[in-house]
C-alpha cells in the first residue's frame, strides 16, 4: 500500500515555440522557477512593511538593493555550492558543468554562503550592523524555503528512503519500491514550524542577533532530522556510515546558532 505520486507536470505554462537563426527554442515557466518567485514577493512584500514601521531605520529602497543581492547570492552561491559540496568530482572533469543550470542542482547551504555575502556588503554600503540585517530578513526565509520544497516535490526530486509508513509514496524514477515523501517533511518543518517559530520568538526578544541564531539552530536540526529518511547523494553516499553531507553542513549552522542565541548582549560578533 501507498500513496500514488501526483504527476504534476513541473511545467507551469509553456510560452510558445520560436524559432530564431535556425534553432528552435520553447521557453516556458516551471513550477520550481515559479517557487522561487513567490519567495521573493513575500520577502519583498513583508520587509517593505518592516521598513515602512521602522520609523526610517530602512527605506523601501533599501530593501530593494537588500532583496536584489540577496537573490543574487541565492542564485549563485546555490549554484555554486552545490557544484562543490556534491558534485566536486564531476566538476574536475567537467568544469563548464557549472554553467549548464538547466541540468539542476541548488545547495541551501550554498545559497546561505553567498547570502551572507551579500549581507556584508550590505552592511558596508549602507553602515549597518550584520547581525541585525539578519535578524530583519530571518523571519521571511521560511516562506521561500517552503516554496522550494514544494517546488521539489512537484519535480518528483530529492525523495526519501524506503519506507513502510502508510503515507510512503512511489516516485517516478525512485524504482518501485514507497519512500518517504521527504520534500513535504521538508516544507512542513523549514517552511511552516520554522516560518511559526521565528515569527514568536522575534517577537519576544531584542537581543541582537538571537533571531539569527534561532533561524540557524532551527533550521540545522529540522535539516538534520530529516536527512536520516532523505535519500543520500548517490555520489556520495554516507560518511562514518551514518551521516550525509546535509547533516555535516548543518552541524555547524547548530553551533553558531546555539551561540547567537544565548551569548551576552554585549559580545560582539
């Protein structure tokens, strides 16, 4: 017994068929695209009205520059990281694999890296503290994270491991054998509980930094539960025979978060 995966078809509209100096192209707008699109309009929409009740401590447009090089920081250090966290070895043999993104492969940990980054110049541009630009934006990265797990999960990708539990379910290309439907484990814990989560804490605290540390800390553990039911990279298998590389990048998201969180006010970081 279970579930029947629900084929949708990961492309959301297709855009015609052109033809241009003798190729043919057929663009259109997919599912997982689409995902990424409704977590930017969230953070776009939620941080506008944070800067609109923050008595001119941010202006809409900064936020506009805050949620363009963030994106872009998204975009290309997931791309990037996921290229050297899973795929290094392809990588040496085939360097222009890197460029070639419609064959897919996003890393969240790389896309927190270059995130990060855009954070710093941020903070350089505009004079800002780093540990509170994170603090403003934490809150709406769920909504984003969630949207990408279903974006998943309609693509019939990054399933999990064989299972028995009533709710398993075949995926197209996984074999025939019920897996755990590990993209809506995903989508409930980063998306939902963590979106829930970091909502009541923010509200509750104005440490500096601690609504960083709780995205950090939330976030690597949901990650890391989840990871012992998610199917390892077939490239890479389990390292000391228990843990996947998801595991290993989020335990030090856990460290620092443990420590955002319960330093003393006055530390500096």
């Amino acid at each position: 017994m279970a579930l029947e995966f629900p084929h949708i078809d990961p492309i959301m509209l297709h855009l015609g068929t052109y033809e241009i100096f003798g190729h043919t192209f057929e663009p259109a707008i997919r599912w997982y695209g689409f995902m990424y699109l409704v977590g930017f309009v969230a953070a776009m929409v939620l941080l506008n009205r944070k800067a609109d009740n923050s008595n001119g401590v941010w202006t809409r447009d900064q936020v506009s520059d805050l949620l363009f090089y963030s994106f872009l920081g998204v975009i290309l250090g997931g791309r990037i990281g996921y290229v050297l966290f899973y795929q290094f070895d392809y990588f040496l043999s085939d360097p222009m694999y890197l460029f070639r993104i419609t064959e897919g492969g996003m890393s969240f940990h790389g896309g927190l890296i270059g995130v990060i980054l855009a954070f710093v110049y941020i903070c350089f541009s505009q004079k800002r503290n780093f540990l509170a630009v994170g603090d403003m934006v934490a809150p709406v990265v769920p909504i984003g994270l969630g949207a990408g797990r279903i974006g998943n999960f309609i693509n019939g990708e990054l399933w999990g491991r064989v299972t028995d539990v009533p709710w398993g379910m075949v995926f197209p290309g996984a074999g025939p054998l019920a897996r755990h439907p590990s993209q809506l484990y995903q989508f409930a814990l980063e998306g939902v509980a963590l979106f829930l989560i970091l909502y009541w804490f923010s509200k509750r605290t104005d440490k500096v930094g601690a609504v960083s540390g709780m995205f950090l800390l939330c976030y690597g553990i949901f990650r890391s539960l989840v990871e012992f039911v998610r199917q390892p990279d077939a490239q890479l298998g389990l390292y000391l025979g228990e843990f996947t590389m998801g595991q290993i990048l989020s335990l030090p998201m856990i460290l620092l978060g443990l420590y955002l969180i319960f330093r003393k006010q006055g530390q500096q970081s």
